[in-house]
C-alpha cells in the first residue's frame, strides 16, 4: 500500500505526485519501475529518497528533473502538471528553477573551478556582466574560495562534488537534486559534503530532493522517503538530528 499524506494535499507543494508509475519496454519485455508512488514536496523541504538499487529512487528523480516523462499518474511542479509544460518551458525550468549533483561530478577536465561554476550561465538569461559574480558567490557558498584557479584535475574527490554543487547554484535554482552525491567518496569526504548540502537547505532555504542508498547520508534530511520495488514503504521525518560541522567552510 502506498503512502500517501493527505494533509499535505491541501497545502501548495512544490512538487506534488500522485499514483506516479514508470515502465521500461526492452524486447517487448515489460519492467514496471515505479508502481503508483505518491507523495508532495514543500518549498524549502530537504527530504531524502533512500532504497536499495532497481527500488525506483532515481527513476523518481528522473521524473522530478523532467529527465524522463511517466507512463502513468500525475506530476505536478508548482501547480501545473508536467503534461502541461512545453519543451521551451521544461528547458527554463531546468536551466533556471533546478539544480542538478550527480554521484560521477561532469567537471570539464583541465578547465579551472571557477570555469566549471560559471558554464551553466551561458545558457541562462541572466547578464553576461552578473556572471562573474554569480560565480563567485556559488563558489563561496560551498567553500572553494580558494581553489577558484585550480583546474579541476588538481582537485580531491570531495573538492570535485562542492565544485558541482557550486555549478547546481550558479543559477540560483529553487531546487536542488543529488543523486548519490557521497557514492564516489570517502566518508570523511562523504560528510564534508552532506554539510554543504545541508547548509544550503537550512540556511539559504533551497528546497533538496536527494537520492542515496546510504543511511547515514539520508539521515542529514528532514524527512525520508524509503523506496523498495518501485513502491513507498515509509515516509516520516527524521527523529533523531545529527551534529553537523561547518568544515566545509575551513
């Protein structure tokens, strides 16, 4: 049985999901990936999407991102449905209102932090002459200020994925998905940038989805949604808050 919180439904949510389903066809073999998931998503929510692999996390984000489209259900992105926008609005959508991490960095190699932050600003319709600046404040918030020269070859695995979370806010989006963004860290590495991410939803407000198969990484949200099977077994909040640390800034 899905979970589903009808109190929320009567609120504005940003993201709003309603018996959502995803199916592969692969040699007329059919693989239903996501089987009637609902849930809703507030402005300024950090909420944690955790399972094991093939349990439907990333499919979900896929669908939030509008990467991929459902086979069924509903989506909703602040109040109109996803079937309803078009490319040219999905396109903004994602260049302007969403931020996106991913577990493998994308960094362009031999270009310097500072490079890689200010890319997404060619595609944007923010001035040519606020992109300096935009950049360096996205690098400042995740706390590469002195790095900002330094190609990204000369970069730790951790430096590389606050480089990308940095390129996520170039634009200032609304919201911020992560997928898996600890997977390719240490744990030391892994924490320094679980903070980072942690400091953008409690003290800037952003809104975070992230998806992680790890507990301790999911336990840094408010809120965790566990997916087994294409299906939501739980959705609640975190009781328990860890100690965070401001490293990120050192």
């Amino acid at each position: 049985m899905q979970i589903y919180n009808k109190e929320q439904s009567f609120e504005s949510p940003l993201i709003f999901v309603r018996d959502l389903e995803k199916k592969y066809v692969n040699d007329d073999v059919e693989t239903p990936a996501l089987q009637g998931v609902s849930f809703t998503i507030k402005s300024g929510e950090f909420v944690a999407i955790i399972g094991p692999s093939g349990s439907g996390k990333s499919t979900i984000l896929h669908l939030l991102g509008f990467l991929d489209a459902p086979t069924g259900g509903e989506y909703k992105f602040e109040g109109k449905s996803a079937s309803d926008y078009s490319e040219e609005e999905i396109a903004y959508i994602r260049n302007k209102k969403m931020g996106f991490v991913f577990q493998s960095f994308n960094l362009l190699a031999r270009t310097t932090v500072f490079e890689n932050v200010k890319l997404p600003l060619f595609y944007s319709d923010v001035p040519e002459s606020k992109w300096n600046e935009r950049a360096y404040q996205a690098i400042e918030a995740v706390g590469l200020s002195h790095r900002i020269h330094h190609e990204s070859s000369q970069l730790s695995g951790g430096e590389k994925q606050r480089v990308a979370i940095a390129r996520a806010l170039v634009n200032d989006p609304q919201i911020i998905f992560a997928d898996e963004p600890t997977g390719n860290l240490d744990s030391k590495s892994g924490q320094v940038v679980m903070d980072v991410i942690e400091h953008l939803s409690r003290k800037q407000k952003r809104t975070v989805v992230l998806i992680t198969h790890e507990t301790y990484t999911a336990n840094y949200a408010e809120r965790i949604i566990t997916m087994l099977d294409g299906k939501i077994v739980s959705d609640g909040k975190v009781d328990e808050r860890h100690n965070t640390s401001d490293s990120f800034k050192k």
